[in-house]
C-alpha cells in the first residue's frame, strides 16, 4: 500500500500545515500551478514528488515536470494533467488518454474546484484537490491524502487548510 498527499494551485504560497499532513505519505503529488520552484523543493525535501506543469508555470517548472504525466503505481495506471476536466466534461483529448492507458485514477487542477466522483463509464477515479494557495477566487485552500493499494484507492482523506 503506498499513501499519497495530493496537492494542486499553489501559486507560490505553501501552508506549512501541508508538511505535516503529508508527512506520513511515501509520495506527494502535484497537479500543476506550482506558481515558483521553490514549493517543488519544498515538497521534494519531503518526500518523492511527481507533478505536472500548469498553465501559470514558467520555464523552471516546464523543463522539470512534463504537461501529462502517465504512470503505474502498485497495479493502478493514473493520468495527471492539470487542465483536465472532469467526467462529463474532459478537456480535448483526456477521455481517449483515459481509455488507451485503461487508467484507474485521473488528476486534474486548475478549476479551483474539489472534486473526488468516479466515472463509471470509464472505471476511473477522478480527483481534483482543489487549490492549496491564496491566489484565485475559491474560498477554502484543500489538499487530499489517500492511499493505493494495487487497484483499491482507500482511505480518501479531504484536508481543509483553512480560508483562502
């Protein structure tokens, strides 16, 4: 079973309560709008970080983490994008990617907006955390923790940071 702290929208700020919510995950992945490389530093002085760049990031963040990024962890393919949509309304492109890479779980950021709903026509988890940072019109900052264990997702935890 490998635990994970999901985070997204940074935009440069990084609550310090992050690093003890995610302290006792064995990775910490980031759905895009790091916003400087500092939180990715920060993060990676942590634990693994695994992320994708977001439509705010600049060249630093760009040549570290790539737009899409597919893996398997235990026995679960996921799909990361940050400007991914959701089930229903997938940005261009994200259901076929869902489909070819028969994933379990995909990731997404940008809207601001929490979401955890599965999509039943794809087998497929969708979470979005919601933004962490004080930048953005959403009024609470969120992050998730959950664990994997080989095709299960359990334990899934939504973290509330306090007001924006």
């Amino acid at each position: 079973m490998v635990q994970i702290g999901l985070i997204s929208d940074t935009h440069s700020y990084l609550d310090p309560s992050v690093i003890t919510h995610f302290n006792s995950c064995d990775e910490i992945w980031h759905a895009g709008d790091f916003g400087s490389s500092e939180i990715a530093t920060q993060l990676e002085a942590v634990k693994p970080l695994r992320g994708v760049f977001g439509n705010i990031d600049g060249m630093a963040i760009r040549q570290r983490f790539p737009e899409q990024h597919i893996f398997t962890i235990e026995k679960t393919t996921v799909v990361m994008q940050h400007i991914g949509g959701y089930p229903g309304r997938y940005a261009p492109g994200i259901k076929d990617v869902i489909q070819q890479n028969n994933a379990g779980i995909f990731i997404s950021g940008h809207s601001h907006i929490l979401r955890v709903m599965y999509d039943d026509k794809l087998n497929c988890l969708h979470l979005n955390p919601g933004a962490a940072g004080k930048q953005g019109w959403h009024k609470v900052r969120t992050i998730i923790r959950f664990a994997i264990e080989e095709t299960e997702i359990k334990n899934c935890e939504v973290i509330e940071l306090g007001k924006r």
